[in-house]
C-alpha cells in the first residue's frame, strides 16, 4: 500500500476529528474500511496524526479545540469551584453562630415516618437531632399537633438492624421553606421501643 493513500486518511481523520472536536478508533477503523483498507491499521493512521491528535479518555482530540475546549472547561471548573467554596464558607460562617438550644444538635439525616393524632402517616426526613428534639422537613406543617416520629437505628445489620425508637414529639415551630416544603421542629415528649 501506498503511503499516500494512508496519508489521505489520516487527513480525513483529522478533518473529521476538527469538524467533531474528536474522533473515536471505531471512527478511524471507518475511514480505513471506506477506502478499502483493513481497519487494522488504525493504530498507524492515528501514528501518522502524530501531534494533530490528542489521546484522552478514550478520544483522539484535534489538537487546536483540545486547547481551546480544555481551556474553557477549566475555567468553568475553577469558577465552579470557587463559587462552591463561597457558599460552603458562609454556611459554615452561620453554623458556628451562638447555638439557642441548651443540648447541642447533631446533623440526622434520614427518612422517618411521622403518624399524626388523627393516624395519618406520613414519610418525612430528619434534619438534625438533640436529646431534647428533632427538626423534621417534608410537604406539610405540622404546627401544634403531637406526632409519633418512628427513627430506625441508622447503619443497617452492624447497628442491629431493625430496631427502632418510636418518640411522641410536640411540634413547637413550622416554617415554610419552599413551595410545598415545611420545616417542623418539635420536642420529645416520651419514647418507647415499637413491638
């Protein structure tokens, strides 16, 4: 075979590769067997490409938009990164504020099933947890009404799966913190361990 007519292919792969911003061995073993090659030899026509092609994660990139892109992208990150970090500081700036409780809170995140005086029962996410009472989230408020609140021992069989505490709570505080969404903060009133 000619060295002219591979030529002709890497050219092909790589105006294919600018065109897509990549371009994939399935795609060059393509180019190989349009011309009437064995797609074998794809390894030599991306060889050939030399500097023109990029290897990452498992694409051959056009050398020019791999710059550019890469450059982009990494910018986003950054900017990504930078925004997160904000946003992670002021929360943690606003967590160490003077605490009003009198037992600290420990963060308790996990589905619990709340059943209300009137038996309906409800599945709602714990937020946070102390040994005076539970903040509870889900789609509606609370306010006033004493619930029991059944928590399951988190971790699973090593924790001793299944067994469970079934609190009688007094639903102090609602807040709306979104369209459909409650915050309910409530204190324990009694607890026992369901049959």
């Amino acid at each position: 075979m000619k060295p002219n007519n591979l030529q002709n292919i890497v050219d092909a792969v790589v105006r294919r590769a600018q065109k897509q911003g990549f371009v994939l061995a399935r795609e060059v073993r393509e180019e190989l067997v349009k011309a009437g090659l064995s797609g074998a030899r794809w390894k030599d026509v991306v060889a050939l490409a030399g500097p023109a092609l990029r290897y990452r994660s498992g694409r051959y990139y056009h050398a020019a938009s791999v710059s550019e892109r890469v450059l982009r992208d990494q910018e986003q990150q950054q900017a990504v990164r930078r925004a997160v970090r904000q946003i992670v500081r002021a929360h943690r700036a606003a967590a160490r504020e003077v605490e009003r409780r009198e037992d600290s809170r420990v963060d308790f995140i996990q589905p619990v099933k709340v059943r209300t005086e009137d038996g309906r029962e409800f599945a709602l996410l714990s937020r946070d947890l102390s040994a005076t009472g539970i903040r509870l989230l889900g789609t509606r408020s609370l306010l006033g009404q004493k619930v029991r609140v059944l928590i399951s021992l988190p971790g699973g069989a090593t924790a001793g799966q299944g067994q469970a505490w079934l609190f009688l709570v007094r639903i102090l505080w609602t807040c709306a913190i979104g369209d459909d969404l409650f915050e309910n903060g409530g204190t324990f009133m009694e607890v026992a361990v369901p049959s």
